[in-house]
C-alpha cells in the first residue's frame, strides 16, 4: 500500500534519531566499555531501524549502524586509488642498524638532538579509511602502495571504526573540515578471536588459519559482510596521506588527533629524546611482546617534526624519517 508522506517524514525522524542513539550507545560499549543500555536494549533499537529501514529502503544511509552488522553484498574489492603513495619502511634488523640510522638522520637534519616518536609495529593489514565532510567513506586494503581493493563494506563491520568524526576534530580542522582525509592503519584480529575462530574451524572440519594476520585478511576479503562482522576484527590507526588539512605540526600531535576523532589508537607510543630513550622503548616492548592481546613484528621509530619529516622526505621505496626496528619472530606456545 503506498504510505503517506507525513507517515514517511514521521519514519525519516525516527531512523535519523536512532542512528544517533546506536552510534552513541555503540561508542559507549566499544570504544569507553561504559555501556548506559543493556544489549537487549540496544538491540530494540537496532531492530527497530532494520524495521525502518525494510519498509522505507530510501532511508538506509551508508554511515547506518544496520551496516556495521553487514548489509547487502555490493560489488566488492573494486579497484581504489589512494590519495597518497601508502609507502613501505625501510628495516632495521638490530640495534646496530638501528643505531646507524638514528646517526644518519641526525646528521642529515644537522639539527642538535632530533625527537622521535615510538609506536609499535602492528602485525595485521595496512588499510586506508577515507572521511568526506566528517562521514566514513570508503576503506581499502594497501595493495601495492598504489591501488588497493574496496572493502568498504566489510570495514563497516569493524565496531572500532567511526562512521563519523568528532566535531573537537572537525573544529581544529577550521576551513579544511570539509577536505577528504585518509588516514592509515592496520587491521588485526586480536589474539584470543583467533584462537576461538581456530576452534571453530577444527569442529567444523575446515582448515584453522596459521596466525592472526592471515585470519585478518581472510576476514577482510570475506564476500558476505555480514561473515566479517562475527569476526571480532579490530583496527590502530596511525598515518594520513596529508597532514595538512589537520593543523597538527608533528606525528605526537597527530596521534591526540586521532584520538580526538574517535579512532582507535594504540596506547604504548612515546616521545624518545635520544638514541637511549629510543632503545628503551625497543626493549620494553620486546619484553612485553607476549603480554599483548594482538600480534606485533617490531617497533616504528619517526621523526616526530614534521617540519623535520619534509626536510628528510622519502626514497623511491620508503620515507627517510621512519625505520622499522623488528623484532625475531616470535616463538609461540603452541
Ligand atoms: N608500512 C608502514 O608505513 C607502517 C606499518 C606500520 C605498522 N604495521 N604498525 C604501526 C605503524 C605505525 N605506528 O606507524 C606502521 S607504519
């Protein structure tokens, strides 16, 4: 029967309030773990927009939270350019190597003593998230640096991920905050999902995968969404393809902004004033390798600055101000 206009205005309202209301109570249980709902209660309201949603298919919106528990299958893993070259890092295998390119960057940059910034070296994915005007648009794996694959559709599932950045970052955006961002990062599946996704292989008779990475990107290349979004996939972001837009002067800044924003980003970074600090942080985090709940191959050292990152600028392969400094791999306890 055809509905009145007033009856699908009415509809309209009530699915934009409840994309508020999921989204909000969503950020809450994931990002805070302070739910203010019960699960049943969240789920009301889910069903309520799914409802919704059925009976007036025009107001599906691709930023729904009915999309994060995976909508139809489109055409997936279509080509996508990044805005920006997602380039590699070199590797420094010891500490000598490590050493040495502390040295040299130094000395390139002549400067007195250079800040770094830490981070851990994610053992997942590298994917690139693109926001137009505040809203998720469109997520693709790395590829070759240049092009990667769409999987839009299964990052949707990822509960990490926002579908809308926080006004705080919008706001230090100023007159940039309607210019597409890309920012980069891993996907990983947390050590104890892949364990329980092994489980359920073995008692379903199907192959278990070999380690968290490649049960990561067997999730991400999954057809059916909905498949993704049972997978516990989980996300630390780390990059952009242009700062610029941000207003943040160095990688430490950015991080805060990528917080601000509602991203998840990994909580072990720190500034390192010398070489010896730097050293610290590499032997730390070898030490704490097992304790993680997610799989990392080493530790990510950059020149904070980036003022000081454009003076070094990149090879054809990699940017000059970053190394990675990997770890051995790891022994697992079987
Ligand atoms: N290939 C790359 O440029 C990077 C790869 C990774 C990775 N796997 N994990 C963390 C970082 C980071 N925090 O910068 C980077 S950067």
């Amino acid at each position: 029967e055809t509905t009145s206009a007033a009856e699908h205005d009415a509809a309209a309202e009530r699915a934009a309030e409840l994309r508020h209301l999921l989204d909000y109570h969503a950020y809450r249980y994931y990002m805070l773990d302070a739910p203010e709902i019960t699960d049943a209660a969240f789920d009301k309201l889910l069903v309520e927009l799914q409802q919704l949603e059925a009976a007036y298919p025009d107001l599906v919106t691709p930023d729904s939270y009915t999309q994060r528990v995976g909508g139809y299958v489109s055409e997936q893993f279509a080509p996508v350019t990044h805005m920006a070259r997602m380039y590699s890092m070199d590797d420094a295998m010891n500490l000598e190597e490590l050493d040495e390119w502390l040295r040299r960057t130094e000395e390139a940059l002549g400067a007195g003593h250079v800040v770094y910034t830490c981070e851990l070296k994610i053992d997942g994915l590298g994917v690139a998230l693109t926001y137009q005007n505040g809203a998720f648009a469109r997520a693709a794996t790395r590829g070759d640096g240049t092009t990667g694959e769409d999987v839009s559709l299964n990052v949707r599932t990822i509960r990490d991920v926002p579908m809308h950045l926080s006004e705080t970052a919008l706001a230090h955006m100023g007159a940039d905050r309607g210019t597409p961002i890309e920012v980069r990062g891993e996907v990983y599946m947390p050590k104890g999902s892949f364990v329980r996704l092994n489980e359920e292989a073995d008692a379903e008779g199907r192959d278990p995968f070999a380690n968290p990475r490649n049960a990561a990107a067997g999730s991400l290349r999954q057809k059916d969404p909905k498949v993704t979004a049972r997978r516990d996939l989980s996300t630390f972001l780390y990059a952009v393809a242009d700062t610029a837009p941000l207003h943040v002067g160095s990688q430490h800044e950015f991080l805060a902004w990528l917080r601000d924003a509602g991203f998840s980003v990994n909580p072990n970074v720190a500034r390192c004033n010398t070489p010896a600090e730097v050293h610290e942080f590499c032997a730390e985090a070898l030490a704490h390798r097992s304790d993680l709940d997610y799989d990392i191959d080493g530790v990510v050292v950059k020149v904070d600055s980036f003022d000081q990152q454009n003076d070094l600028g990149f090879t054809a392969r990699a940017p000059r101000w970053a190394i990675a400094f990997k770890f051995p791999p790891e022994e697992k306890t079987t």
